[in-house]
C-alpha cells in the first residue's frame, strides 16, 4: 500500500516528529511505502507533491491542529488521529488504513 501523511502538534516540535517516525517505522515493518510531511515549528518539510497525493492508496493525518493545506486531500481516502492516540497505540491507525484502502475515494475515517 502506498501511504502519504502529515503530522502536526500544537507546539509543533516533539510530538510532530515522533509521530512522522513511528508512522515510518510501522509502515514499513508492515510492508508498505510512506512519505511523511511534518508541519511543525520550522514550517512544512518534506512537502507532498500533487503527484505523490495523486498515486497514494491512502492518506493519515496525525494531528492535533488543523494542517495547512487539507484541501489537497478532499478526494482521498484518508484516517485521521489524533497525535496523542496515535502514540499510545499506533495499531488503530493501521487497521482503519488498511480498511478504508478499498473504499470509494473521499471516504474519511475520524478515530
């Protein structure tokens, strides 16, 4: 499964990053490639391309703020979490991106 994501936390600083690496970490353990923007206290790094968003098979916000730039993802399937939830247990997440991987693009899950 192709994953784009975003992370972001009110402070924008350790809860970002934490996320974007544990999002990596778990991603890839199950066989799967992800690419993860970080919108923290530097601003936006590693920006999603039109085309990465475009060929993702899902994407997962991981965020206690709203992100710039959401309406890139209004057609997407997408999971939304937040940071804090995620953190604890990570294992939500993945099993909300592997159910709605196959559902009509545009379908959200909030957890």
């Amino acid at each position: 499964m192709k994953i784009v994501g975003v992370t972001a936390c009110l402070s924008g600083v350790a809860h970002t990053y934490m996320a974007a690496e544990l999002l990596e970490k778990k991603a890839k353990k199950a066989g799967h490639t992800i690419t993860v923007e970080t919108q923290g206290a530097l601003g936006s790094e590693n920006a999603l391309s039109a085309d990465m968003i475009a060929n993702a098979d899902v994407v997962v916000i991981v965020a206690d703020i709203n992100i710039e730039g959401s309406e890139r993802f209004q057609d997407c399937r997408l999971v939304r979490a937040t940071i804090t939830a995620f953190l604890k247990d990570p294992t939500h997440v993945f099993e909300a991106l592997e159910k709605i991987r196959h559902a009509p693009p545009a379908t959200k899950i909030s957890l």
